[in-house]
C-alpha cells in the first residue's frame, strides 16, 4: 500500500511539475516594450510567478502582486503583499489599492504584465461605493456555503466589486496589458480566474440577478440592492478600453493531468484521464467516481485492470455542518464510503497544497479506509453529514500535506486499481 501512494504522489508531483512557472513563463512571454514593464499579479502562486518572471525577463521591470499569508518567495524588483484567503481582510484592501496604484499615469508605449493564479477573487476586496469590507466578506462567505460552482460565484463578484470583471486592465489605459493566467476553472476560461481583474467577459448585470435566483442565495438587503441597480456594471469584453490587449492560458488542470498520465504510462501504468473540467457537490462526485472503480473492479469495463483514473476540475461543498475540511477530503470521504471493500488506493488533492482553510492537500484512502475508521470509534457518515473529512483522515492518520506547491491548478484526484 505504502508503494501505491509513493506512485500516487509521485502523479501528484508531475501534475504540480507541469506547471512550474519558469518553464510555463519561458514560453510566454510578450515583446519587450518602448516604455516601462510593469508587472502586477494576485493569487496562491503570485508571488512564485512574480520570482520567476524576474529570472526570465531581460529587460528592466517594476511592480506588485498579491498572495495569500505565507505563501511569499523572494523577489528583487516585484513588491509581494499578503492577504487573507478564503475570507478578505484590510491587507487585502490595501494590496487592492497598491494594484490600482502600479498601473496609474501609464502611456500606450509601457507594457502591464498581469499575472493571475487561483485564489486572486478573496485576495483583491474591492467593494463598490456604499458598500464595506465586511459586507464583501460576507457576499464571500455566501457563496462559498452556497454549493455553486465557481462561474456563478465569479459572475455574481464581479457585479459587486471595484476591480474584478477587467477593471484592474480598464484602469492601465492606454498601456497595454498583458494577462499571464494559470488557470484553476473547468474549461479554462480566463476571465473566470481570481474573477478575472485584467480580462473581462460577457457577464451583466441581469445574469447575476437571475444566478441570485436560481441559486436562492439570501444576499444581505445592502448587497441585493446593488444588484438591482445599474450603477458600476462590469465592462464587457468589447469595450474600447481593452483593445491591443491579450490573454494567454500558460498552465491549467488539462496539461496537469496530461503529465500526471505520461507518469504513469512510464510506471507500466495505464491511465485514463476522466476529465480536467468536472464540477458538481464534491460527495456526489464521489459517489459517480466510486460507481466507475466497482464497475471496472467487478466487470473489467469500461477500463482493464491495472489502470490510474484520473480526473480534475473544482467540485463544491455545501456546508451542512461544523466540521473542518475542504472540497478535495470531502470527495474522498463520500468516494471512500461508497467504494467501501473494494481493492483502490487513492489520491484526491488541491494542487495549490491547500485543501479549504486547513494544512493539508488532501488526503489518501482505501477499500479498508472506512473500516479502521470505525474501528477507531468515528462514524463515517456522521462526519460526512458534518462536513467534517478533514478528522476523519486526521484519525486514520492518512492526510497529505506535501505543503504550498508554488502553483494552483485546481484539484487532482487519481484512483489506482491494479490487478489483484
């Protein structure tokens, strides 16, 4: 067993590998410009990215990024500021502030290096005129306890906030911007990344309405308001204000998996990669997940025996309990009870090395994973009706915790199910 989570680790480090901000910027990077080069950025791997594109750039550079408390690097000519993720605070309002600040009374010869990484929407607090920090903090903690998916949550902020949904880039006018995205959303959508601060999209104000609605989010009397009204709408993406600028994809959770599976084919390994993009409650992507391995382990389809399930996206996870965890546990623990006996050994991790607000990345299980559970005195579901994954593999003493990665990807999950 303890040879199969070497292997499974050893995914997980080539995933996470993939996406290493050297090489991925090395391969991105945009013509030096007649003017200044101004670098601004926000997210979990900021301040990694900010330290690699030092090394890479050969002209000079100035600027500042944002990232989460204790995630900093060393950096030379790139301020690094720290806030709070997942809740906003006052450092992140003023690191919103230093942004705005970077990127004033530019000329159309200088050149805004924007590089954005998951984690950007907590990280850049911005609320509109009337509104406070607290009042964006708990619009935050709403959609985090609501079980949407990322795309309704970053369409809604958008609505509610004074730099996401391109403001950050509208503001550079005229210099031109360009947005560096590793990108931790389903299909890779750019603007959707940290709410997209430097690339807007098509978003309005009336789908955030309807999305309020359809999702029966109780928004507080202050923040529905707003909503309602017209003033501070988001730019669309053909605005005027964002013409000559680009964006490019420079990492994601498809190229992650695709190392993850080259891995694995040099191991003698077969691997199937699932998806990059699956969404839906983290306990009931579990359970489908679990439906799959009984189906391959009792009749051989639709993969052979041995074989590595792979699979990625950003699932959610409505808060029912008290408990402590994060998307990736809460999977495992719901994937782990309905998979219960059966001969796997998996893996299921943010690439970032954080799962939800807790220490680890994720956690390990297998087919006997429930047992000693209850052997130990814990009810499984009782934990998992309490949103509480993180104590159980706590207890197991089966958490992973390979620690801040430099980079965020969304999450990895690989099941290995060999042939006896």
């Amino acid at each position: 067993m303890f040879q199969d989570r070497a292997f499974l680790t050893e995914l997980f480090e080539a995933a996470v590998g993939a996406a290493e901000p050297d090489q991925i910027l090395s391969a991105h990077l945009p013509e030096l410009p007649k003017g200044r080069t101004v670098v601004i950025g926000a997210g979990k791997g900021a301040a990694q990215l900010a330290a690699a594109f030092e090394r890479v750039w050969t002209g000079p550079l100035s600027g500042v990024v944002v990232t989460r408390y204790g995630n900093v690097c060393p950096t030379r000519f790139i301020r690094v500021l720290e806030a709070s993720h997942p809740v906003p605070d006052e450092a992140g309002l003023k690191a919103t502030e230093a942004l705005f600040d970077a990127v004033k009374g530019l000329g159309p010869d200088d050149l805004v290096v924007a590089l954005i990484c998951g984690g950007g929407s907590a990280l850049l607090p911005c609320p509109p005129p009337g509104m406070t920090l607290a009042d964006e903090a708990e619009l935050n903690r709403i959609l985090l306890a609501s079980g949407a998916p990322i795309s309704v949550m970053n369409s809604i902020r958008k609505q509610v906030s004074g730099i996401k949904g391109g403001r950050l880039a509208a503001a550079a006018a005229p210099a031109k911007v360009v947005s560096l995205v590793v990108s931790d959303v389903p299909f890779d959508d750019p603007a959707q990344v940290a709410s997209g601060p430097t690339v807007p999209d098509m978003g309005t104000r009336e789908e955030a309405r309807r999305l309020v609605k359809t999702w029966k989010l109780r928004l507080p009397e202050k923040i529905q308001s707003w909503l309602d009204g017209e003033e501070g709408r988001a730019p669309l993406a053909t605005d005027p204000v964002f013409s000559g600028h680009s964006v490019r994809v420079i990492a994601s959770a498809h190229l992650s998996l695709e190392a993850a599976a080259e891995k694995a084919r040099q191991a003698g390994i077969y691997p199937v990669i699932l998806s990059d993009a699956i969404e839906g409650e983290a306990r009931d992507v579990g359970k489908v997940h679990a439906a799959l391995v009984r189906e391959v382990v009792l009749r051989d389809r639709p993969f052979r025996r041995p074989v590595v399930i792979l699979s990625g996206g950003e699932t959610t996870v409505t808060i029912r309990g008290q408990g402590r965890g994060g998307r990736n546990t809460e999977f495992l623990l719901a994937f782990a009870l309905a998979a219960e006996g059966l001969p796997f050994v998996a893996l299921a991790a943010d690439t970032d090395g954080i799962d939800g607000s807790e220490d680890n990345a994720g956690a390990f299980a297998d087919g006997g994973s429930m047992e000693r559970l209850r052997e130990k005195g814990f009810s499984p579901v009782d934990l998992l009706m309490e949103n509480d994954a993180y104590t159980a593999f706590e207890a197991l003493g089966d958490l992973f915790v390979p620690g801040p990665t430099e980079t965020n990807v969304n999450d990895f999950r690989a099941i290995l199910i060999r042939q006896n």
